[in-house]
C-alpha cells in the first residue's frame, strides 16, 4: 500500500541545521509531486514546500525562504528537507505528503523537530 | 488568500448534524479541500472540490459551496468523528489552510 515514511527530527539549537528524510513506497514515485507540511505544537497545519516530478521545480512558504531546500532521489524513492538557519519558530511536527493537483494525499506519520537552546 | 473556519470547536453528541464553516477571503472556485485529524495521528483527505468524497470516505460525510463560502456536514456524527477537521485552499500559492475546527463530544 502507499506508504510514507519520516524520518531525522530531533532537538537542535537556534542557528543550527536538520536534514528530514521521507522514504515512499507503493506508489511511482518518479512521477509524483511531494510536499512538506507543518504543524507547531497545538496550532493548524503550514505548508512548507513542494517539488515537482521531473525536472523538479521547487516552491516555498515565505517563512521558510531562503533557509529550507527541499530535494529528492529517484533512485532512492525519497525527499528531503534541509533545515538550515533553525529558529524557535520552525519548532514542528513536520509532515511529507505526496502533492496532486493541490491535494496532499497520503500523508506520512510525521517527524518533531524542536529548536531550542 | 485567508481560509477562516467557524465555529474553532463544537461540542456535539453521537448522532448529531455537525456543520462547519470555511470562508475564503476572495474566490476560490471549487478549489477547497477538508482533512480530518485525530489526535496524534496526520491529517486525512476527505473531500477534494468541494464536494467530491475522497475514495473510502463514509457517506455520511459531504461537502458544498462555491466562490467563497464553504461546508463541511457530518450527517449523523459517530465516535470516530470527534477530531479537528481542516479545508484548504488548491489552487493558490502558498497554499494555505483554514485553522481548524475541533469537534468535541458534548
């Protein structure tokens, strides 16, 4: 079945930087558009960013601009987010989700990721 | 675009209609989406368009609306479905989320 699976979350400080890993399986994956979603503790859902099949265009939330970068292996059926300059803030439940047509479905189980010193 | 839910809760008893709200702060079309989140747990698909129920969705789940003003109905609510449940947009950039309605057992 369609699978999705998160993976590198942990506690960093503020500065620091954390690369997420998503291993999907059960479906093309070559031919799928992913995505990262976010969720601070107790609050909705913020889409991160995305990246398309193929010739992998990226887009970004403004908040993560410039500081996160998605990227994907075919080869490996997996994306991965970068983390870099990590802040308070980004403090999160982080989620992969396969992204069609402005849907996110399946998602994975998701990763904490916590900032602090 | 700015998705606003209402109401952000309800308490509801087994058996009930359940209504929820989502309001787009300019047209969206059919563009709008709902999840339902358990606690702990991610978020699921439910209706994509607006009104399409998402494959293994119960049927007493639907979705309306076009244009700007949206609903999510649970028709005769069940123990399962005491979760937050989210719409969001599909068709704009960034791609935004309302902010939740939790449903509570009253």
């Amino acid at each position: 079945q369609v699978q999705l699976v998160e993976s590198g979350g942990g506690l960093v400080k503020p500065g620091g930087s954390l690369r997420l890993s998503c291993a999907a399986s059960g479906f093309t994956f070559s031919d799928s558009f992913m995505s990262w979603i976010r969720q601070a503790p107790g609050k909705g859902l913020e889409w991160v960013s995305y990246i398309s099949s193929g010739i992998a265009y990226t887009n970004y939330a403004d908040s993560v601009k410039g500081r996160f970068t998605i990227s994907r292996d075919n080869a490996k059926n997996s994306v991965y987010l970068q983390m870099n300059s990590l802040r308070a803030e980004d403090t999160a439940v982080y989620y992969c989700a396969r992204y069609r047509e402005g849907l996110f479905d399946p998602w994975g189980q998701g990763t904490l990721v916590t900032v602090s010193s | 675009i700015q998705l606003t839910q209402s109401p952000s809760s309800l308490s509801a008893s087994v058996g009930d209609r359940v209504t929820i709200t989502c309001r787009a702060s300019q047209g969206i079309g059919t563009y709008l989406a709902w999840y339902q989140q358990k606690p702990g747990k991610a978020p699921n698909l439910l209706i994509y368009a607006a009104s399409t129920l998402q494959s293994g969705v119960p049927s007493r789940f639907s979705g309306s609306g076009s244009g700007t003003d949206f609903t999510l109905t649970i028709s005769s609510l069940q123990p399962e479905d005491f979760a937050t449940y989210y719409c969001q947009v599909l068709n704009r950039y960034p791609l935004t989320f309302g902010g939740g309605t939790k449903v509570e057992i009253k």
